[in-house]
C-alpha cells in the first residue's frame, strides 16, 4: 500500500470513529432524559389515578343508575374530587317520571361504587 492509501484508510476510520461516536453520545442523551426524578413519578401516578377514578365513575355509575330508575343519563352535571381518593358525579334528571337528582361516589379505597343516592334515597352505601 502506497501512503496515499493509507492517509485514506485513517481519514475513512476517522469519519466512521466519529460516526459511531455522535450515536453513542445521542444514545446516551436520550437515556439520561427519560430518567424521571421521584417527584414527576408520584405526579404521573396521581394523574393515573384519578383518570381511572374517573373513568370507573363514568362507566359504572351510569348503569347503577338506569338499573335503579330506568332512565339512561349521559354527563354529570356536576363533578366533585379531591383527585385522590373519591369522585363523585351528580345528575340533574329531566323529571319524566325517572329521578330529580342522582349522586354516584366512587372511592379508590374501596372500588366500585361506595355511595348511590337518588333522591335523596340512599340505593348504595358501603363503608370501608
């Protein structure tokens, strides 16, 4: 080999060491900021918390409630949380023969429903 070829041999290598090296650095930039401090973890799982309250509430309190008045209802007219541990959903009926007012609490504690009250008649009521 001429030195000619051996000049562009080490400049080849030299491209594919920096090749190589601008991924690893990239590599290793994306690992450090996936890396999550204890405080954004326990944010991540309050909000996952009271989504699933949420979503809980939304799917069973609706049928407890046509079960118990025949009437299907749709969105709450009111929403009360302390996105934690409770939530409670509250319907305003249409006073067609099925309910006036309709509250759904659901507890993470306890899951499912905890309190059912229609009318001011408790359907529902279990303590923990």
């Amino acid at each position: 080999m001429s030195e000619e070829e051996k000049e562009k041999m080490s400049e080849s290598a030299k491209v594919a060491l920096a090749v190589v090296g601008v991924i690893l650095v990239g590599f290793a930039m994306v690992g450090l900021n996936k890396q999550q401090s204890t405080e954004q973890k326990e944010s991540s799982a309050m909000v996952r918390n009271y989504f699933n309250l949420q979503t809980m509430a939304t799917e069973a309190c609706p049928k407890a409630i046509k079960e118990a008045t025949g009437e299907q209802i749709y969105f709450p007219s009111e929403t009360v949380s302390d996105k934690d541990s409770y939530i409670t959903l509250k319907w305003v009926g249409e006073n067609k023969g099925g309910f006036k007012k309709a509250s759904c609490t659901i507890k993470s504690v306890m899951g499912g429903i905890s309190e059912l009250i229609i009318d001011e008649k408790a359907i529902i009521q279990r303590k923990p």
